[in-house]
C-alpha cells in the first residue's frame, strides 16, 4: 500500500511538472511574439541577396571608355580648379583689325588685371549699345565655329576672341534702320556682369536678314 502511495504521488509530482512546463512554454510564446517577428524580419533582410552594384560616376564612364573629367573645385565653373574670370578681374579692348568683304575682322582682347590666374572657356555675348543709358541696340552677336577649350592667364596675360563686324550699310536700309553705336556690351563667358568697350560705329536698330555681329571662342594669345 506505500508503495502504490509512492508511485502515485510520483505520478502526480510528474503531470503537475509537465503541465507547468506546458504554461510556461506558452507564456514565452506570447511574451516573445514582437522580439520573434523583429528578430525574423532583421534576418530576412540581412540574409536577402544584394544585387551586384552598378558602375557609376567615375567608375562608369572608365567602363564605358568616355573620358572623366576632373572635379570642379569650389564651383568655379573651371574644370581642373583653376578659378574663371570675373567681369570685375578683366579689362576688355579691340585689337587692330582687318577689313574683308563688307566686314571688319578685330580681336577682342580680354586683359587679366587681377591678381590671380584664371581662366576663360568659350563665346563671350557682345552686342552694339547705344545713348546715355546704354541701351542695346539690334541683334547680339552670333557664335560662330566650336567653343573652344579652357583658356588660362596669369595676371597681366591675355586672351582674345575674334568679332567679325559687318558694315551694315551694306543692308537695306529700311530693314536694318542703321543708328550710330557709341561702343560694344562684352559679357564674359559665364559672367552676368557686362563690360563696355567704346567705339564708334552704326549698328542695325532693326531686324538685318544676317548678322552685325558674329564672334568666336576665346583662344590663348
């Protein structure tokens, strides 16, 4: 009779143990479920593949052949951190020309009075002004040939760009409506402060069937 007393307290310590070893299964299941679901969602996406990266920038165009080009420094709109010239660092006059058919060929000659280098890349805008207050008078002028490359000058050096300037008499008249000039409007390339270069000459008040004006990419001198 103990003896059965014994096995069936035992059996009894047992059930009682598995049946709070079963709760508290239960309860981590409930307590962990947000731990679970974050700690499955971390592992998906660091056990994701990642896909071979893509060649960009620099490392896109090497592939590609294309050439790459140096960084700007400091938004100076030169490419190899050389500084570009500003309207208020230049002097800009003409230069003696030549006349051709119904043209006179003159270099506008761009003057670094600063004191540092920097550089010049591309067509400068020029056009005929007018009277007291400046006022422009007919077209610009039109670019003509490629635009050239990075033009650098040191301090005193200079550039220039070649102006072709048409004899406007050589226009209808009613069309052209020819008016005395006292000088040329010269916007550095990429400046949005102009320069005024005297001369005395007629230009196009009206709308001529060709240009009055036609310049080129500034060049080294």
């Amino acid at each position: 009779m103990t003896t059965m007393r014994m096995r069936l307290g035992g059996a009894a310590i047992a059930a009682a143990a598995l049946l709070l070893a079963g709760c508290s299964s239960g309860n981590n299941e409930v307590n962990s479920g947000t731990s679970a679901a974050g700690t499955g969602a971390m592992s998906t996406s660091a056990a994701a593949p990642t896909s071979p990266t893509s060649p960009t920038g620099d490392a896109a165009a090497a592939a590609t052949g294309a050439t790459v080009p140096v960084a700007q420094s400091g938004g100076s709109g030169s490419t190899n951190g050389t500084p570009r010239c500003t309207a208020g660092e230049l002097k800009v006059s003409l230069g003696q020309g030549d006349a051709g058919a119904g043209s006179v060929y003159r270099p506008l000659v761009f003057t670094n009075t600063g004191s540092r280098t920097c550089e010049l890349t591309g067509f400068p805008g020029v056009s005929y002004v007018a009277g007291a207050d400046g006022h422009q008078v007919g077209p610009a002028a039109q670019m003509s040939g490629p635009r050239g490359g990075e033009v650098r000058m040191a301090p005193g050096h200079t550039s220039v760009a070649q102006l072709q300037l048409v004899q406007v008499r050589n226009y209808d008249e009613a069309v052209c409506k020819p008016t005395p000039v006292r000088g040329l409007r010269v916007y550095p390339p990429g400046e949005t402060a102009s320069l005024f270069v005297p001369m005395d000459g007629e230009g196009c008040a009206g709308n001529p069937p060709g240009p009055q004006l036609t310049v080129k990419t500034i060049t080294a001198q």
